[in-house]
C-alpha cells in the first residue's frame, strides 16, 4: 500500500518523465512510416512535423531534430496550461464555475458534520481497495498503449499519449493548488481541516486521487465511447474517491473539486488533441 506522499512524488516522476515519453513516441512516428489514419497533425497544434525529418528518413535523427520535437512538447503542455488556467473566465463556462464554487462552499461548511457521522470500520481496507484500483486502472491504460506501439493501432496510441498528457497538465494543477491551499487532514490538527497549515503536496485539498482517476477516465471513455468502457472507466474512478473518502484521508469538499477538476481536465485535453477519424466523441476540427 502506498500513502498520499508516496502517490504525489509517484505523479510527479510520471510528469518528469512524461515529456520526453511523448517526445520519443511523437519522434518514432515521424521518423517511421506514416499510416494513412495516425493521428499525427492533430498531435502537434502548429502544423506537421518537422520537415527536416522527412527530408532525411533514413539517416539517424540529429539532436537538433529531437530538441525541435521535445520544444513542441514543451510548448504543446505551456498552451494546455495557458487555456486551462484561463477556461474558468470564458463566459460559457461561468455556469460551471458557479457549480463548482457554491457546491464546495456548501460541502466546506458542511465538512466536519459529514465527517463525524462516517464510520471508522474498515480503514485499512478501504485505503488497500483505493490504492488497488488506482494502480488497476493506471497498468490497464499502460497495457493499452503498449498494445497499440507494439501493434502500430493508431487509436490506442493515442489513447496513451493523451493520458499522458492529461497526467502532466493534471500534476501542474495539483501542485499549485496543494501548496496555497495547504489543508490539513480529518483526524490532523484541531480535526476541522484548516486551511493554509503545509507547505508540501501531502495534504487534504484537492483530493488527489480523485483528480488524476478522473482525468484519466474522462479520456478513456471519450476515447471508446461505449457503455461498458464508461461505466468501467467512470465507475473506477467513482470507487477510488469514494473509498479514499471512506478512509477519512479527505473531506468531501475536497473530493468534490478533485472530480471536477479531473472531469474538465481530462474533458479538455481529449477535445483538443485527439483524431476525429479515430473516436466518434472527438469533436476537434481539422486543420
């Protein structure tokens, strides 16, 4: 069983590594043979790949041809930021946002009575099934990508590379919000889970594992859009939050804005990279 700690420095070497990961998976697609339905314009928001790479596809890839591809990696994450950090102020999204703000107000005072009438039976085990089904549904999504490099199926490399993607962008939302907010724990402190009390990524608000379990099922589903993709997906994702709240290792309010977060997360990263050809879901435009 891993704690919170353990998770958060786990989902930060997952982001460390992740661009370079996309890096070489975009690489290894530009370099080889193109297939007439990858989805490789949509993964890169400028254009085409780089054509110096086609020019010369049978010598080995400069270093300046890799640090062009990890450059648009790199910028491809900072526009996902940008649009994320700014989508709370588009005015479609104000019904959202008042969703969000008067559902955690209201889950925030309402807290510590929700919390006093859970049942302290079970801890362990409801930390053991989080922790089991994270981890299922993590290697399920690292299985699904393996399968499509290895069998060169467009639709579920991408599938792998946009969980990828919506990890890190997940990570770099997380963090921020754990720092300011530094909530403390049921059962830490005075047990009226006080804000502002840590400086580290171990506390409270948001919830952790819910945020990046939906995300990551947001994408799975939008990708297969099938009933029992959805229900296993955002069912899995519903069972993670809820046991982790079980186990007192969250407020409500604080799983609250971890599923939200990871729905419209998760929600924005698919329409905004993945293949129409690939997914009926997809409502990205080509270019």
């Amino acid at each position: 069983m891993f704690n919170a700690g353990q998770f958060a420095r786990m989902v930060a070497l997952a982001t460390a590594i992740s661009l370079s990961t996309i890096a070489f998976s975009q690489s290894s697609a530009t370099l080889g043979p193109s297939l007439p339905d990858a989805p490789s314009a949509s993964h890169f928001p400028d254009g085409d790949p780089d054509p110096a790479s086609a020019d010369d596809s049978s010598s080995t890839p400069s270093s300046g041809s890799s640090s062009g591809i990890v450059g648009r990696s790199a910028r491809r994450l900072l526009e996902d930021q940008r649009n994320l950090y700014l989508a709370p102020f588009k005015p479609s999204n104000l019904k959202w946002d008042a969703v969000m703000l008067i559902g955690t107000g209201a889950l925030i005072a309402a807290d510590r009575t929700i919390n006093s009438n859970l049942s302290t039976a079970h801890y362990n085990a409801y930390q053991n099934t989080s922790d089991a089904l994270i981890g299922g549904l993590s290697a399920s999504l690292i299985g699904l990508w393996a399968y499509g490099i290895k069998t060169d199926n467009p639709h579920a490399k991408e599938t792998g590379e946009l969980e990828l993607e919506t990890l890190s962008n997940t990570f770099l939302i997380y963090l921020p919000m754990q720092l300011i907010a530094g909530r403390q724990r049921p059962g830490e402190g005075n047990g009226h889970g006080d804000f502002f009390q840590h400086h580290a990524m171990n506390t409270s608000f948001p919830a952790g594992h819910a945020m990046f379990s939906w995300s990551m099922a947001t994408v799975v589903a939008h990708e297969y859009p099938k009933p029992w993709v959805q229900f296993l997906a955002y069912g899995t994702a519903a069972s993670i939050t809820a046991t982790r709240f079980l186990a007192h290792d969250h407020w409500a309010s604080d799983s609250f804005v971890g599923t939200g977060l990871g729905l419209a997360i998760g929600t924005y990263i698919f329409h905004s990279r993945c293949d129409p050809d690939l997914s009926p879901s997809c409502h990205r435009h080509r270019k």
